[in-house]
C-alpha cells in the first residue's frame, strides 16, 4: 500500500468514527430531550406514545386521592390550566408543599388510557413562585395578562375566565 493510499484510508477511518461519534450524541440528547406542555398544549396536539415530557400546571381543587398500590403510597389528582385538564397518577411520595390549588410540574407519559403516569412531581417551592412554563401557559390561555399586574392567586386558577380584551 503506497503512503497515499494508507493516509486516506486513515482519513476516512478517523471521518467514519467521528460520524459515528457525532449521531450516537445526537441521538442520547433527542432521547434525554424533555419538552414542557399545558393541558391546553395536550389538548391541541396530543405527545406520541411514549415520549417523555413536562406536564405543568395547577392541582385542581377536590381532585387529589390517595391510596396505596403495592404498599408505595399512590396519587392521583388532575392538573389544569384554567382551559383543560389532565389525570395524573404517581406512586411515591409527593413533595411536602404539594397541595390542592398550587403549582405543580411532572415529568413522565401518557399511556394509552389517557393518563398521565408521572415519574417525579416538583411541588412550587414558596407562596410567590410560579414556574415560568406556567406563567407562559396562563398568559396563552387568556387567563393572565402580564399588562395587568400580578398573576392571579393560586387558589382561584381553577375559577379563571379568560380575559377579554377591553375596548375603548
């Protein structure tokens, strides 16, 4: 093999390699990729079996039950965006400030019968946080406009009308 010949074969090797390298990355990040959705999102254009994602909203009001599956501690309760509403089950231990009427984002699917089977739940950490995928999903849905001053209290999402635009 002549030197020319064995420096493009190397070049080709180390050009294989490195497209090897960069698709086996590609393809770990589109696996390990989680996109955030409302119910509202859900609703309009609902995820492919299987894909993992963030559901985030609010914990409705008299939606919570709790029970045991296994002898894990299991919940299920609806999330909402003042427009829709999502059922989600989780079997483990709900964060301390998770509650009725707060912010709540989960990470997990939606299997075939609709549910939402979450992996992990995070729970708002304070009276004055909103997670700004919340805040973003509120301001869509005509729930909350930034214009008018403070989101509206956590309590009253499950009442919410959208907000009409006034004329003058």
């Amino acid at each position: 093999m002549t030197p020319r010949r064995r420096r493009l074969t190397i070049l080709l090797l180390a050009a294989l390699g490195l497209g090897t390298a960069t698709a086996l990355t590609l393809t770990a990040f589109q696996d390990n990729l989680v996109f955030f959705r409302s119910p509202a999102d859900i609703a309009a254009e609902p995820p492919p079996p299987g894909r993992n994602f963030r559901l985030g909203g609010l914990v409705e009001q008299g939606s919570v039950e709790r029970g045991t599956l296994d002898g894990r501690p299991n919940i299920t309760f609806r999330v909402t965006d003042g427009a829709h509403t999502v059922r989600v089950q989780y079997s483990g231990v709900v964060p301390d400030l998770f509650r009725e009427g707060q912010g709540v984002v989960t990470l997990g699917q939606i299997g075939p019968d609709g549910i939402f089977h979450a992996r992990e739940v995070l729970a708002r950490h304070d009276e004055n946080y909103m997670p700004p995928e919340v805040a973003d999903a509120l301001r869509r849905s005509g729930h909350w406009n930034p214009a008018s001053g403070d989101p509206p209290p956590a309590a009253g999402w499950n009442r919410l009308q959208p907000q009409r635009a006034t004329g003058s």
